[in-house]
C-alpha cells in the first residue's frame, strides 16, 4: 500500500512539473514573439493620397512645392529645403524666437517677401529643452505620404523661463518648434525618433538639452488654420544639425564645450 501511494505522489509530482514547464514554455514564446514598439513609424489610420498626389510614391518623386494645395505651395517650398550654408549660421537667444509674432502687415495668402524681411530664410543656431518629438504625419508639402523616411518630425522645445513659470501641463502652449524634413533626413540617417525619444525618456526631468541649426520659417498655414498647441508660428524648419548635451550644466550657445553632434 505504501508503495503504491508513493508511486501516485510521483505521478502527480510529474504531472504538475510538465504543465508548469508547458506553461512556462508557452509564456516564453508569447513574449519571444511579441514585437518591439516602433517608435518612427506612426501607428495612427494611413488615409488615401488625393488624387492630385497619386502619382508620388516616395518623396525624391514629390515636387518642392508639395501637391494638392496651391494655398501651401510657396510655404511648401520653405519646408522642402534640402541643404543650407551653416557656416552663415547666428547665434539666436530662445526666447527672441519664442516670442516673435507674425508681421502685423501679412494677410493669409499673402506675399511672403514680408516673412524674409523678418527673417525667414536665416540660418539660425538656438539652444533649448527638447521634451518631445513626434511621429510624422500626411502633409501637402509631403505629397500626403506616410512612411517616416517621406515625414516630417515636430520637435517640442521650451526653456528655463517656461519650465519655471509655468505648469509642466501648460509647456507646449508656450513652446517653440523644430522640425526635420524627410529631404534632409535622407543625408542624415540618425534624424529618428527611434534614436532621440529614448534619450529624452532616459533623462530623469525628461527632456533633453539640445543646440539646433536650421532656417528659420513662418509657418502661415497653422497660423490661420488648425492652431497648434506652442507659442508662436515661427519655426526652426528644417533642421540641419542636431547636437545634444549629456551634461547640460556645461554646454551653452557660444560655446562647442561637451555638445554631441547626433551625426557622429
């Protein structure tokens, strides 16, 4: 009798040790097979290009001026610049870029000579916080494609002032943008999110301390139509060079001390 009863205790010993290595087995290869997160494709609805942009498969095949809106052309052919001159490049305090208005003379589907007046078209070099840098969307000046190769990216930047004057929920309503530009992204395989989010996410304040060099644009299309969430509607679009600072106490605006250029 014995024996028999030890013989059942070891059968069901076994019985419980092979479902828990199946379990265990099973748990294991869900999570094998479970995919990473990607963190530069959007995961938002692909809607259909229009017909007038069809025709456009990739973004070496999509016009400067963009398509599907004649309204967006010339602000289309800001935003598509492929290359600047970066040793023309000045210095510029944020908040004197934070703060700029639109000229008060500019009247929607004006001339844009008077954006070059107030500097659009500079080459600019600014230092700011980078709290966040977002998937790219479909957009006229990028013939309404989708894939984050043929996208732009929007950059959140704010500063001390913003951080210390207001609440962290009001900092994109008082921030100012940067943005790469799928022309320029192609010369520079490093401009991802997939490679800057996680450094913003790694910082404990999360936010990245950050020096840009780009043209300077006014966005007038946001300015009268779909209003973002930032400041003003100038921009730093595109962006050329994107240097980032591990130890932001020491690196400022004049000075090339402990900045890392993303490129390198």
């Amino acid at each position: 009798m014995d024996k028999r009863r030890a013989a059942r205790v070891v059968s069901i010993l076994l019985t419980l040790v092979t479902i828990l290595l199946l379990a265990a087995s099973a748990s294991f290869a869900q999570k094998k097979k479970k995919k990473k997160a990607n963190l530069d494709e959007s995961p938002y609805p692909i809607k259909p290009q229009p017909a007038g942009c069809k025709q456009f498969k990739n973004i070496g095949q999509c016009p400067e001026e963009g398509c599907g809106s004649t309204d967006e052309a010339e602000l289309n052919k800001r935003k598509n610049i492929p290359t600047a001159d970066l040793t023309t490049a000045t210095n510029r305090q944020f908040d004197s870029l934070r703060k700029k208005k639109m000229p008060e003379a500019f009247t929607e589907g004006g001339d844009r000579q008077i954006f070059a007046q107030a500097g659009e078209g500079d080459v600019v070099t600014i230092v700011a916080w980078l709290t966040d840098i977002r998937f790219g969307s479909q957009e006229s000046c990028n013939c309404k494609l989708w894939l984050a190769k043929d996208t732009d990216n929007h950059m959140v930047l704010i500063n001390d002032y913003v951080i210390n004057n207001y609440k962290p929920a009001q900092w994109e309503k008082h921030s100012f943008t940067a943005e790469f530009a799928p022309r320029v992204k192609k010369d520079h395989p490093r401009f991802k999110r997939s490679i800057i989010l996680p450094m913003i996410k790694d910082d404990p304040r999360k936010r990245l301390k950050v020096r840009l060099t780009g043209l300077l644009m006014f966005d007038d299309y946001h300015e009268f139509n779909r209003p973002l969430k930032r400041e003003t509607n100038w921009e730093v679009h595109p962006v050329f060079r994107f240097e980032y600072c591990p130890y932001p106490n020491k690196c400022t605006l004049n000075s090339d001390d402990g900045w890392i250029d993303l490129d390198s």
